[in-house]
C-alpha cells in the first residue's frame, strides 16, 4: 500500500545522521515499521536522560529540568501531531471521480460564458471570458500541483528533507543551549 511504499523510499545514510546516530541505530530506523515514530521515540527517550532529576541534582535546577522537560515533550507531541497532518494530506488524494465531475463542470461553464454573457458585455466578452477562463484553469492547474505536495519527483513539492535538516538542527542547538545552562 501506500504507507509501506512511501517508508521503502527512505534512503537515510550514517553518514548523514553521524554525530546524531549511531550506525546500529540508523539501520534500527530504517527497519522500523514506522521510522518518524520510531525516532521520535528515541528523541523523548533522549530527552529523558538529558533533563533527568535525580537525588544529586541540584534543588533549584529540578523545577528548571521538569519544567524543560514538559516544554520538549509538547513540542516532540506537535510535530507528531503534524506528522499525522501529513501523512494523512500525502495519503488521500482527491477521488478521481471528483476532479473529473470538476474539471467537465469547469469547462461547460466556461464554453457556455461567452454565450450567456454576450448580450451584456458585447464586444467586451471575449477578452472578459478569456481572463476569467485563464484564472479559473490557472486556479485548476495549482490545484492539481499542489494535490500530493510530499513527492520528491515534482518542482514545486515541499522538501521534507530540508524540514528534517533545520528541525534537526534546531533540536541540537537547544539541547546544546541546555547543557551550557546546566553546566553553569
């Protein structure tokens, strides 16, 4: 199906993911039934033992810690939530049936224009028409464009990897910003 089409075209390398993963744990991603899943899971397990609170912390960091803690797992908890957002636009395109009945509705109306509107505008429904039909054919056109946006063969698709790459990064900063805090 779908689903298990879109998890065999993930082509991550350790050496994309060195110095965040280690190559067991790329490959454990990749044979993961579901790898955003299974990495998001091993970011709270990560996360857990950065902001974790035991007998030897300090008193005053313990709050700062739990309170760190609940801020990241709300955070980890939106992207999952947009994750979901996404597979489910990736995996649901418009019936077929639908943007056939659209698309022959679309057309009937812009023949029948020119028709309709010839004893009000005159002379002036040619060019009124042919601007009306270049916007809605062009509004038709985006559409369509912008139906699978997730798809790595088409130009105006969104780059997840790149999505990936700056989250990534902004992950190690802020746990990076943590450690120097802590570390104070």
């Amino acid at each position: 199906d779908g689903h298990n089409q879109r998890q065999n075209d993930i082509m991550i390398t350790h050496s994309e993911m060195c110095g965040f993963l280690t190559e067991k744990e790329v490959n454990n991603m990749l044979t993961a039934i579901h790898p955003a899943l299974y990495a998001a899971n091993e970011i709270r397990y990560h996360l857990k033992r950065v902001f974790v609170v035991t007998n030897e912390t300090k008193p005053a960091l313990s709050p700062a810690r739990s309170s760190e803690m609940r801020q990241n797992e709300a955070k980890l908890d939106s992207l999952l939530h947009d994750l979901t957002l996404m597979e489910y636009i990736g995996g649901n395109p418009i019936p077929v049936v639908f943007v056939s009945h659209l698309r022959t509705f679309l057309i009937l109306y812009l023949l029948s224009l020119g028709f309709l509107k010839t004893f009000d505008w005159g002379w002036a429904t040619i060019p009124f028409v042919s601007m009306i039909s270049f916007m809605l054919l062009g509004l038709d056109s985006a559409a369509a464009e912008t139906e699978v946006p997730f798809e790595k063969d088409h130009v105006n698709d969104l780059n997840l990897d790149w999505f990936c790459w700056l989250l990534m990064e902004d992950i190690m900063h802020t746990i990076d910003q943590v450690n120097e805090q802590y570390d104070r």
